[in-house]
C-alpha cells in the first residue's frame, strides 16, 4: 500500500492532527503506511458525515433534480403479527412500515409517514405495543439533505394509525386526500396523530389524481379498507413503474390467494379497487410493492440509496 503524499484540508483542528501524525507516520515502512492510510480515511469520512449533516441543516438549500427519484425509507415494524388475522393460515410474521419519499422536478411528495418519531426505542410507549422505531422519519429525511418542511405535498394511503404517525409533523406540506377518507377522519374518536392537517392546505380529490402533470406520479383512488384508501403509482426514467399499494394488500399471499383480512370493513369496494390495480399493473408492467410485506421490504435498496 502507498501511503498518501498531501494532508486533506480538513476544517477542523483536530483532524489536521490526525492527518499531520499519519503523514509522520508515512515516513515509516509497512505498519506505519498501514495506519496513516487508516487515519487519513477515517478523517475523510469525518468530512463526508459532516457535510452531508451541513446539508441537512442548510434546508431548502438543496438544487432540484433533473430526474424523478424514489426514496424507501423505515417507518418502523409492527412485530408479532400472524397471517391468520387476514385470512390465511397460522404463521407469525412481522410486518414492515414503509414510507416512500418521491423528489420531482417539480416537487417533494411523501407518502405515508411511519409509526410515529416520538416511539423511538421506547422513549415514548405506543398504544399497541407491537409498534418499534428504531429509527426517525426525521433522521433519515436529515441524512438526505431535507427537513420535514422540504416536503411538498403530503399524501397519505388511509387514515389507520401505522400510517399517520408522523402525520402532523407535516402540516407545512399541501395535503392530497380522498374527500371521503377526510371526511371519515375528522369523525373519528382519536385525531391526535393528524389533527394539525384539519385547517391545513389541503387539496380535497374525488377520484385519481396526477400530483405533478405529468402523469409519472398518479394516486390512485382504492376506496374498501378504508373509505378513501389511494395507492400511489410512480414512474421512473430507469426503474419503470412502481405501484405502492398502501394497505391494498398487507401480505403477498393475499394477492396470491385472494384472501381479505378478516376485519376488511367493505368487500366489495375493496376487490373492485384490488381488480383495477391489478388491471393497472398489467397495463403499465408496474412492480408492486406491498407496503408491509417485510420479506420484499428487506430486499428493497434502503434511503439514502434510491431508484430513479
């Protein structure tokens, strides 16, 4: 291994130490090249954390892209849950909490926001005890460049609480809603985690919506599991089409099967959404993503990784 010739010009003192006692150490052979290469990368990473944490802080800062981006991001785990609840068979299974962040041109939208920031490894308790955050919607919009008032639009699949979590940490986006999940919302007894979005700016749907015109990321209107239930169809220049399915499905083995949860409140309205995504899916070769299916969640390249 050669070790490097010239000291990085790093911004803070005791990293200049740092690469000052590797260059040192560069005049010795072997072990000492081993180590001032070790320091002098290590001192490097430092300088990449940090910008990207200057970044983060910057805020708004960020240039648009040229192209359309798709973030996977960890909104928590729900664990011990089985497939008997959905009509299947007796197998215990977590199921993942998946929150996607698409960056257009055009704009910011995040759809869907996780279990809640505030349950962080226990600091707050949940009410269902099967809620874990490991780690925030916050930090992981952070790591990328963005605050929580970066985000554009804020789009929600259905109102239930693993999905509304972090809802009203978003109350500065413009909020893209079905009429008839609104309305279900604001009669239901607990509001607590999307009360912020009951006079915020929000554009009221009936039906398909194309968030930024151009046709590359459309709701799409799933009413059955909820009143107002949308997926999200996204399309991208190299990936292609990506259908994000809200609580359309929460396990692949009942779009295999055609099993409903057993607590599915309309039948009828949700085989009819379940048949026109499909028919879509078809249509536009579209992968599906199952939000809470943690076996194709695992597989999936993670934020700040994304798919364009």
């Amino acid at each position: 291994m050669q070790c490097p010739k010239r000291r990085l010009p790093l911004a803070r003192p005791g990293w200049r130490m740092a690469t000052t006692a590797a260059a040192a150490l560069c005049r010795r052979p072997i072990l000492a090249s081993f180590w001032a290469c070790a320091l002098l990368i290590i001192a490097s990473g430092h300088l990449v954390a940090r910008a990207q944490a200057q970044g983060a802080a910057a805020g708004g800062a960020k240039a648009p892209v040229s192209a359309i981006r798709l973030y996977v991001l960890d909104g928590g785990t729900i664990v011990g849950r089985n497939l008997e609840r959905y009509n299947l068979w007796n197998e215990p299974r977590d199921l993942s909490v998946a929150v996607f962040l698409v960056v257009h041109p055009k704009g910011v939208l995040l759809f869907d926001t996780g279990l809640g920031d505030r349950y962080l490894d226990g600091r707050e308790k949940p009410s269902d005890p099967a809620y874990t955050v490991h780690r925030t919607i916050a930090s992981q919009l952070a790591e990328i460049g963005y605050l929580t008032t970066d985000v554009t639009y804020l789009a929600i699949s259905h109102m239930h609480g693993d999905h509304v979590g972090n809802a009203n940490n978003f109350a500065g986006a413009t909020w893209l809603v079905q009429k008839a999940e609104r309305d279900a919302m604001f009669l239901a007894r607990n509001q607590d985690n999307y009360i912020k979005l009951k006079d915020n700016k929000t554009i009221v749907l009936n039906g398909d919506h194309d968030v930024f015109g151009d046709h590359t990321v459309v709701l799409q209107s799933t009413p059955g599991h909820t009143p107002g239930h949308q997926c999200l169809l996204v399309t991208l220049p190299t990936t292609g089409a990506v259908l994000l399915t809200g609580d359309l499905y929460h396990y692949p083995e009942e779009r295999l099967y055609h099993r409903f949860p057993n607590f599915e409140p309309d039948l009828t309205s949700s085989a009819a959404s379940r048949a026109k995504i499909e028919a879509l899916v078809q249509k536009t070769r579209a992968r599906m993503w199952i939000h809470h299916d943690i076996v194709n969640y695992d597989k999936l390249m993670k934020s700040p990784l994304y798919y364009e």
